[in-house]
C-alpha cells in the first residue's frame, strides 16, 4: 500500500524564490522602468511624458474615433472574436497596397498585424535570437527593445547616430566585428 505524503501547508512548503523557479533568462528583467518613470511624474507632474510615443490627449481625434467604431460595428458586428491570427485581412490587403506604393511588394498572406511595436519586437526575437546573439541597437533607443532581447539573453552592439540616423561607418564596423549579429533594431520615422 502506498501512503500519499501529506499535504504540505504554507510554513512546511520549501522557501523558494520567484526567481528560482523562474527560467534562468528572467535574471536579466531586473525592475521595471516603467515603475520609476510613474514615481518621477509623480514628483514633477509638469514634466512632459514621450514614453510610449502617444499623441496628448487633447490632439486626439475623439469624434472621428468614435464614428470609426460605430462604422466598424455596422460593418462587422461579429468582430468580438478572436479573428484571424495573422490580423484583419481587409487590414493586411490595406497594409500590402501601401508597401507596394513604396516599391515593397507583399502579399497580405505574408504580413502579420502585431498588437503594438513590441509584440512585433517580441516575436522577432523569438523567432532571431539565441543566447548570446547580438543586435545592433541605436544609441539611444526604445528601453522595451532593450528589456524584450534581454529577456533572450541577447548582447547589445549600440551605434552612435547623426542627423540622419545610424552612422554608417560606425554601422559598417559593428557588423565588420561580430559575427553573431542575428538583428538590426532601429527606429526610422521619430526616434527616440
């Protein structure tokens, strides 16, 4: 007969930490960014944020959002789902025809609409990135690139830029001295 080991209670259960039951990448998170921002607006409320690279509230078209979504709900009532995975098609049909007018051909099959910059930023990585593996960031960049690749233990080769973006010959360098560099990450339209 076998007997089953007693359940354990709260003060029997061995006292480990989160981080040790967490995957070993996870050491690189540390604390959010995020959470001391908020404190430093909390202490200058009259500082302007650019974070998350969203227009002032006031700027935002509020009466022609609203008459979207109601022209969206006619349209498509049994959008509540989940949709497509790979994103609206009539979207991705849209997205398509607007690289095509910049000399990118594309099928809609081949695009994925991603829920944000760093979802897109995530999968990237997921599908680029082994340990150890470099990217190319520009210095400065987005700190949630930073945190996203670090979370694939990757190492960071910054460039410096100019005017027009990435300094090609520190660039030219960069890629000339590493053979591990799996990404280029680099904002071209309002860097940060």
């Amino acid at each position: 007969m076998v007997t089953p080991e007693p359940e354990r209670t709260s003060a029997s259960a061995p006292a480990h930490s989160v981080r040790q039951r967490t995957a070993r990448r996870t050491q690189s998170f540390g604390e959010s960014i995020w959470e001391e921002l908020a404190g430093l607006f909390e202490r200058h409320p009259h500082m302007i944020y650019f974070g998350d690279g969203a227009p002032a509230k006031e700027a935002m078209p509020v009466e022609r959002l609203k008459h979207a979504a109601a022209t969206a709900w006619e349209l498509a009532p049994d959008m509540l789902g989940y949709g497509e995975s790979a994103g609206f098609e009539p979207l991705r049909a849209l997205i398509a025809v607007r690289m095509a007018a910049r000399g990118i051909v594309a099928d809609p099959s081949t695009i994925l609409v991603t829920n944000g910059s760093t979802q897109g930023i995530e999968l990237t990585a997921k599908l680029m990135l082994d340990p150890g593996d470099a990217v190319i960031i520009e210095e400065p960049t987005f700190v949630g690139a930073l945190q996203t690749y670090a979370g694939y233990e990757a190492r960071f080769v910054p460039v410096p830029m100019d005017a027009e973006g990435m300094r090609i010959d520190a660039l030219e360098r960069a890629l000339a001295g590493d053979d591990r560099i799996k990404i280029i990450y680099t904002i071209p339209t309002f860097q940060n």
